[in-house]
C-alpha cells in the first residue's frame, strides 16, 4: 500500500504531538510505502536519518491554509500525487485545503462545527462566524472519509455536515510515544502546587481566567504557580505582573513533555472548546489529576477522572483548585482513576495500526 501522509497543516499543539509519534511508531512496524509532505514544524522534531527506505519526505515551506501560498503548494501537491499514485492520502489535520484525486481521509479537528450549540460559538463575532463557514465548506468538500477521536464528534460531525457515519473513523487520542517507557512520579510535598497548561495561545483555550482566578488563591496555605507553554509575546501581553504566579516555559518539544508533568502537581484546562485534547490521557499516564472545564467535550474523555469546574467563574476553579489539593484522598482517588480511565484511550502503537487498517479499508472500498 502506498499512502501519502500530508502533515503539512499542522503548526502546533496536540495535532502536532499526535503526528510525530504516528511517524515515528511507523519506523517500527509494516511494509506499507509512505510519503511524507511536511514543513519545518513537523521536520525539526523527528530525526530523519533513522526512517528507512519506506519513507520519502517532501518539505513544505508553507502550509496550504495560507492563501497567500495555496496556489502554488496544491499545484505541488496534485503534481506529486501523480506521480506517487497513491492508494489513500492520508491528511493528518483538516480542513488542509486540498481535494486529492486519490481517496482522502482526513482527519476532523475543527470544534466550532460540531459544538455550534455551545454558548461561546454562539457568541462569535460575524468575523469568526464567516471563518467558520469557511472552515466547514473545506471540511465537506476535501474529504471523502474523516477520522474523528470520540464518539461525540463522530455522531456530531455525521450531523452537521451531512456525511453517513460509515465514512467516519474512530481512532481515540491517548499519551504520545514520548511516554512510552516514562515511569510516572509522586507528587511534590512542597507548599507550592504546580498546575501544568500544555497548550498553545487561543482564544478558545481561556488562558486570560488565570488573572481572575489568582486573588481567590492568594490566602490560601498553599502556593500556586500556573505553568504555561506559550509564546513570549502573549505572555507579555496577557500575564505582565503576574510573573509570581504564572511561569511560562514557551513552546516545548514532544519529548520533553512528560518531565513538565513530573514537575508539576496537577493538570489544567479551563478551555471553552476542544474535539479532544491529548493532555487529558498524558495526565493520566503521568498520575496527575485533572482539573477542567464542565463542558460535554471534557467529560467524554475524562469521565470520573477529572475536578470539573465553570470555567466562566473564576470562583469556582479557585476553589475547586483547593479542594484537590486540601483533600489528599481526593487527588489519590482521582490519579487511580486516572490510570483506569487511560485503558479506555489507544496507545501510540494502536493508533498508528488503527490508522494503518482504516487507509487499508478505504483501499480495498475503491479498488
């Protein structure tokens, strides 16, 4: 089977997390042929001289979602693609603004389509409302098959754009290869508490809560540190003068993930959107609790696993904050929890052979 795996719309994040360790369980099993499209966020963190003759990469400078660009690299694109003859393109990340001539599936990672009926959807502006509509035109033009991570989008996607759920794949997130063979570690006993953000800056991740959050912790007899991975200039922006409280470690590679989760003491997402955020199963592996938001996205993954909170008042994280870390039996409950919970998500290894098995399927649909 030859299958071209495009990479290229993927920047940041989860996604990227995800790709490099499908790319790198690759290496280690199969006979399939696989070419790579990639730019440079991809091609800076894996080692290249260690993927064997099965591989071809092409580097990308840009990512076909900038119009400025598209034209140019989708004529690339389609000029690979007749010579390679795959048997499936396989886009990692959607919309990646491309309609392959080969079977294409893609895989669904845009939360606003799905979740439209979420209070902080509808409260978009008609600028972000326009992107949107954008987004889900190139979701229901590009694809002929999708790969979703939970049960909720499929059923949700299914719906919102009309496609039969037989053509949406599931394959659940879990823990990257980089936690493969990481023992997990017992929490500090110190009176600073670490809650660990592993995210890029959004708007849909709601970092801006910490500031409204910190004065309801401030007479606690804990200390709290927030400890984020953003860029420079928004943590400039966003957390100036509050350098006690939030502590930014910019953007950190895959691999050096699971040492955060050892330093830190639990794990933090108040975001008001996601399809599927990785940190979840990584909490897990890393016996750390998880604090987030009450929405339908969290709890699908978490499920007991997680302190929920409104994620809109800041008052309630502080104190649910608080009570994981006053109650000590509540935050060992939470970790065992955690470690059940984890069963339920796919390993790298398994996601990488669900992938496989889905590309082989769709092969076998249009031969």
């Amino acid at each position: 089977m030859k299958i071209i795996i495009n990479t290229t719309n993927i920047r940041v994040g989860g996604a990227l997390q995800r790709a490099i360790s499908f790319l790198n369980e690759l290496k280690e099993f199969g006979n399939d042929e696989y070419h790579i499209f990639q730019t440079n966020n991809v091609n800076d963190q894996i080692d290249l001289s260690s993927f064997d003759d099965r591989f071809s990469f092409y580097l990308f400078e840009e990512s076909p979602a900038s119009l400025k660009y598209r034209k140019k690299i989708i004529k690339e694109f389609n000029r690979l693609e007749k010579i390679i003859q795959p048997d499936v393109v396989f886009s990692f990340v959607g919309p990646c603004y491309w309609k392959a001539k080969s079977p294409h599936l893609v895989g669904y990672a845009v939360p606003h389509i799905v979740y439209d009926d979420y209070d902080y959807v509808k409260k978009y502006s008609w600028k972000v409302k326009l992107e949107m509509i954008y987004k889900k035109y190139w979701t229901k033009k590009e694809a002929d098959y999708y790969v979703v991570q939970t049960e909720d989008v499929r059923k949700r996607l299914a719906d919102r754009i009309n496609v039969d759920k037989s053509k949406i794949f599931l394959v659940s997130n879990g823990a990257g290869k980089q936690y493969s063979n990481i023992t997990a570690s017992p929490p500090s006993n110190n009176l600073t508490k670490k809650l660990l953000m592993i995210s890029t800056f959004r708007p849909s991740k709601n970092f801006e809560i910490i500031n409204e959050v910190i004065p309801y912790l401030e007479d606690d007899i804990y200390n709290y540190e927030f400890h984020i991975t953003i860029k420079k200039e928004d943590f400039d922006r966003v957390f100036k003068g509050k350098e006690q409280w939030v502590k930014n470690h910019g953007h950190v590679f895959a691999k050096d993930c699971p040492q955060l989760y050892k330093e830190c003491d639990a794990m933090f997402l108040p975001a008001h959107l996601e399809c599927f955020s990785a940190s979840y199963p990584e909490a897990m592996k890393m016996e750390r609790p998880i604090l987030t938001s009450n929405l339908s996205f969290a709890k699908t993954v978490c499920g007991d696993a997680a302190i929920y909170f409104d994620n809109l008042n800041a008052k309630d994280v502080a104190e649910k904050i608080k009570k994981v870390f006053h109650d000590k039996d509540l935050y060992k409950n939470l970790v065992l929890k955690g470690k059940e919970r984890l069963k339920c998500f796919d390993d790298s290894r398994g996601q990488a052979k669900k992938y496989l098995n889905i590309c082989k399927e769709i092969m076998l649909k249009n031969t």
